[in-house]
C-alpha cells in the first residue's frame, strides 16, 4: 500500500519520521488518494543517501 511507503520513508527536514503507524487511518481516510500515490511514488523512487554515495 502507497499509505505505508510514506509511514515508513516520508522524513522531514532533519531526518525525523513524519508518520508513525496511528496515522495510517486519517492518512487511508481523510486524505486525497491522489496525492497519497503521487508523494508515496516519489518516495519509492527517490535514492536513498545510502544509494547516493555508492554504499
């Protein structure tokens, strides 16, 4: 599901999580599907720092 990929990698300014498992309802429920599957795909695409650097 889209909804975990931002619980589980959308991460703020200073590397903090943005999203823990009790949003999951408002985020399934309450927000635009739309937006969900376009910020969750950016996620899911986006290299990690790990990547980045080679390691």
């Amino acid at each position: 599901m889209l909804v975990y990929a931002l619980i589980f990698k959308a991460k703020d300014e200073q590397g903090n999580k943005m999203f823990t498992l009790a949003d999951k309802k408002a985020l399934m429920e309450k927000s635009d599907p739309d937006v969900v599957a376009r910020v969750a795909n950016e996620i899911m695409k986006s290299k990690t720092t790990e990547e980045q650097l080679g390691n």
